[in-house]
C-alpha cells in the first residue's frame, strides 16, 4: 500500500537517520545464499530444560493469562534477587530493586531512556555490541567510543581515566562482559581497578552482563561486588538456558533510579507476559545447574573453533566467555572486513559478521558464534580452510 502523498516525510527525525541493526541487517543480506552454513548470530544451540518448558505448560493449564505488575511478578523478582545474593553476596530489593524486562535489549532501553538527557556523555568500550550504540543516541546522549583494541579488547583503568579526562563532564559508562563480540571478560583484580576509577569520577554504569553464566576460565566476577551503590546490573535468561525467544531480562540497581527506570519500562511493555515469567521462575529457582552443561559444550567448541582458524591463518585473543570468536583476517586479504564476510559468505558458503559492525577496533576482523552445534562448526571450519588455502593467502 502506498502511503498517502501529504504523509511523504513523516517520522521521527533521529530515527530516520539512525542505520538498522547492522548485525541483523547482514545477516539477512547473506541468508539467502543456497547451502549457507551460518555462524552469524548468537543463538544458543540447545533446547530449553525440559523442567522450565513443563512450568510453562502449567502455568497455560492453570489460565495464568492476566495482567501483571509492571516491574514482574513478586515471586520472579524475589527469584532473581536471591540469586544475585548467592552469586554476587549482594542484597537487593525485590520489591523496589529490580525489574523483569524483555530482554536484556529492553532493559537497556528503559535504562538509557530513563537516566540519560541530551549532551549527557556516554562512555562505550568498542568493539561492543552494536545496539549500543544507537541506544544511547536516540535520547540525544552522546556515546563516547573508546577502541580498546591495543589493550587486547580490554578497558584497562588507565584508559578510562585517560578517556574521562579527555571528555569531561562524562555521566556514564556502559560497560559489556564477557563482551560481545570479543569474549574477553575481566577478573576480580581488574574490576576492582576500574571501579576505583569509576567511584572516583561519580559515574554510574550500566554493566551488561548477559553471558555471565558463561565464563570458562574462572567463576564471572560482576560489579556490583565492587560498587553496587553506583552500577545498574542487567543480565536475564536468553544465554544461561537458552531461551532467547522468551525474552526474559532483569535489571537490578539503586531503588532511587530503578523507580524512575520502571516507570519508562511500563510505558514501554505495560508488563511481561505471564507463561514466560512462569518458566523463569522455574529457571531460577530450580535451573541454577543448566548453564553448567551448556558451559561445558561451548568451552569445547570454542577451542575447536579456534585450533581450526589458527591453522587457516587468523589470529584470535582467546575468548574467557560468551560464545564469540573475534578473529583477524590475514594481512594478505587487506582489512575490509566486510568485503571479507561477503567473500566467505558467496564463495565458501559461510556467513560471518564483518567486526566493523562493533565499532572502531573491528575493522579488519570477522565474528564468528561457536553457539551453533558441532557439527555445523566442524563444516563450517572445513570450508573457511579450503577456501583459504584455495586463495594461497593462508599464513
């Protein structure tokens, strides 16, 4: 249907100027390709539990079909506290503390919509996920893309200090671990670093910790065991039990901003429906051992994944946790990542996303999710080799 002639134009500004999603937009530019192997995207390669699936079949037997609080059922809400406190020994609030969101992505909206005004400076560790990005725009807030590429993909204290000095009045920084798209995360000794830095300078952060039940090579150290009083804490269900399609986030923070976030997230959602929440709460109340298998199967996999693009001539900073590999295109295929990804795509039939998606520091490099099964991942490392050695490019 045409749109009428005296509505040619209409929408809003900043929307219009703000490129798709660029991560979905490749991946849909590339799918139509016949016979295309895809490690684009990260969705977990496992069913959800058995026990959480049967919680929400009951919960549609017993009509749990109505309304409820904006912020979430009582029950989910004093789930998710309680395992904050038995991760993170940190007490929150369930009733003016926390908030269950669709998603991790809608948490973040209210999030930024909520805290943030126009001028206000953000700070972005790059490369990072790529929604952040116009997420902080939007509202006019201004992200500040710090490229942490010479220091291995990690903010190190010293940087940020650098950066908030560079660009003060900074409000915020943002900050994603296990990272996406790099799997790099941060131990004890390097948080508690950065939040020296950041309670010196009075910034709040937003920490977006969604694959914290993934770490591989030490227990995932979050925040707010440094500085709760100044983080909000978003994390949910989407990767510790494979239920990216229920859409079930949590964000916890200072009862006096999590008030002013909970009033955005229900002009947003009104509230989350009833037969997801049902299943989350079985997550979390009885599902705290599922991610641990999961766990296992991509620590193989991602060293799999690894040993294979090595010997075919990419360099890769191990990933410590998500399910990502940020591999290096060879120096002999130049470093447009894109053109790169395309190549892969059409003529060795697998699709990856070009790194520049994730800001300055991902040019020249490719994502790769090591989420999919084996044996795609063992097909897919099978045709990025052959192509390879059939460009006589490889290291």
């Amino acid at each position: 249907m045409e749109l009428a002639q005296t509505l040619h134009g209409m929408g809003n500004k900043t929307l219009q100027q703000t490129p798709p999603a660029m991560i979905r937009a490749f991946d849909q530019e590339i799918s139509q390709i016949p016979d295309l192997v895809k490690l684009t995207l990260g969705e977990p390669g496992f069913d959800v539990p058995e026990h959480i699936k049967q919680a929400a079949i009951e919960s549609i037997k017993q009509n749990d079909s109505h309304y409820t609080t904006a912020a979430g059922k009582p029950r989910l809400r004093q789930a998710v506290a309680a395992d904050l406190k038995r991760r993170y020994q940190v007490d929150y609030d369930p009733a003016s503390e926390v908030i269950v969101t669709n998603g991790a992505t809608e948490a973040l909206s209210a999030a930024t919509f909520s805290l943030f005004n126009p001028g206000d400076k953000v700070i972005i560790p790059t490369p990072g996920y790529a929604l952040y990005f116009p997420i902080i725009g939007y509202n006019g807030a201004v992200p500040v893309e710090v490229n942490t590429k010479e220091d291995g993909f990690i903010l190190t204290p010293e940087r940020l200090e650098q950066v908030i000095e560079e660009n003060a009045p900074v409000k915020a920084l943002l900050l994603n671990f296990p990272v996406n798209p790099t799997g790099r995360t941060y131990d004890k000794e390097q948080l508690a670093a950065l939040a020296a830095v950041i309670k010196r300078h009075h910034l709040l952060v937003i920490s977006d910790e969604i694959y914290g039940d993934l770490t591989y090579d030490h227990r995932h150290y979050s925040l707010v065991e440094e500085i709760p009083e100044q983080t909000i804490l978003i994390s949910g269900l989407s990767k510790s039990h494979a239920m990216t399609g229920w859409r079930i986030g949590y964000l916890a923070g200072p009862a006096e901003l999590v008030k002013l976030i909970t009033k955005m997230h229900s002009f947003l959602i009104t509230c989350i429906n009833d037969t997801a929440q049902a299943a989350a709460i079985e997550a979390l109340e009885n599902g705290q051992d599922d991610p641990v298998a999961f766990r296992e199967e991509y620590h193989h996999r991602r060293d799999l994944m690894i040993k294979d693009l090595t010997a075919a001539g990419f360099e890769i900073a191990t990933p410590e946790g998500a399910f990502y590999v940020f591999a290096k295109i060879p120096a002999a295929f130049g470093t447009d990542d894109f053109t790169f990804a395309r190549a892969i795509a059409h003529e060795a039939k697998v699709g990856l996303i070009p790194g520049s998606v994730f800001g300055p520091g991902g040019e020249g490099y490719v994502r790769l999710s090591y989420a999919a099964d084996e044996e795609t991942i063992k097909e897919a490392m099978k045709r990025i080799k052959a192509y390879m050695a059939a460009q006589g490019k490889e290291a």
